[in-house]
C-alpha cells in the first residue's frame, strides 16, 4: 500500500495476526463520517523521518527566519540534505531583526540569494582547523570572478596561547556560542 507521501507499507496478514511495516493491526474498520480507521499498535514514520538535517538544527538554533528567507529564493538544498557539507554562518533571529531597514534585500529577489549564498563554506571547518588570515570560499558564484566563488576573510585570534579559547570572526562577524553551525552576529555585506 502506498500513503500519501508515497511511502510503501507492506502488509502481511497471517494467522498470528495483521502487520503493518513493525506495527500489529489493534482493530479494524472503525467507521467514520469520512472514511475508514485502523487502529496500529505503533506509530508508522517514514524513514529518516526523525533524521536531524541541517534545516531542524538552524530551526532549533532559533536561525528561524534566516531559514525562511533560505526558503524564499530557493535554496533550501543547502539545508535539507543530511549528505551536504557545509559550514554554516547563521544569524539567529535577534541578529536579522536589527536589519528591518529598506536597503536590506527583499524575499524571494535574486539579491537576497546571492547575499544567502555568502553564508555557506564548503567543507566542514571546525575551529581547530581556522587560520587567522586565511580566506575561505563560498558558495556564492559570481561571473565577475570569471564564475569562481567569492571568498571570506577569517580571523582567529587566542587569548592566551595555552588554552583553547578562540575568538573567530568571519568577515568581520564574530561567532556567538559554540560552532557547530557557527552561530554569527551577523555577514550580511
């Protein structure tokens, strides 16, 4: 049988009883104004369904509306793949409020695309692995660069050479809390 996102269950009636994928047939046709039910004695998900992607940790990281406007010009490939290796430079929700300013790109405009785009490095850079100076690329492609990426500065700066605490900044952006997805105060150029 397929549902409505088009995953399959099989059913296997024996004996012993009905099963549907690991869940066992309770009771059968309940009847309803509007169909039919069949109480399982489990919750029948669709797999990965509970797989963590990118997008449910920025949602998490309250990186909601950054996320939306990621949504807005579609480039949601970059954080519905589990399989996508990007270091993410999010502005969380508190940090895109204090651009509610006319200059700032509108959804869905191929300015707030290109400006999105500054926000993704590829490759997995943890802060072990930042260099001050160094220049990253982006994701963003631009023609001018004869379609090369555009990079981004780094900074990396300690404290005290004998301990592990880093200040790191990305284009001038400072990160806020500990990266994973790097949480920033803020890219937009």
């Amino acid at each position: 049988m397929t549902t409505l996102n088009g995953t399959q269950l099989d059913i296997v009636v024996t004996p012993e009883g009905t099963k549907i994928k690991d869940a066992t047939l309770v009771q059968s046709d309940i009847y309803a104004s509007n169909g039919v039910l069949h109480l399982v004695s489990s919750l029948l998900l669709p797999p990965d369904a509970l797989q963590l992607t990118p997008e449910k940790y920025l949602l998490a990281l309250n990186c909601t509306r950054f996320v939306s406007l990621l949504h807005s010009v579609n480039l949601t490939d970059l954080i519905k793949n589990t399989d996508s290796k990007y270091t993410i430079l999010a502005p969380r929700d508190d940090i895109i409020a204090v651009f509610d300013d006319p200059e700032f790109p509108k959804p869905g405009t191929e300015d707030l695309r290109k400006l999105l785009q500054y926000h993704f490095i590829p490759g997995r850079w943890a802060p072990n692995k930042l260099k001050d100076g160094s220049l990253l690329q982006t994701a963003l492609e631009e023609p001018g660069l004869n379609g090369g990426r555009q990079v981004l500065s780094i900074e990396v700066h300690s404290e005290d050479k004998k301990s592990n605490d880093k200040t790191i900044r990305f284009g001038g952006a400072g990160v806020i809390g500990e990266p994973g997805v790097f949480m920033i105060d803020i890219v937009f150029v």
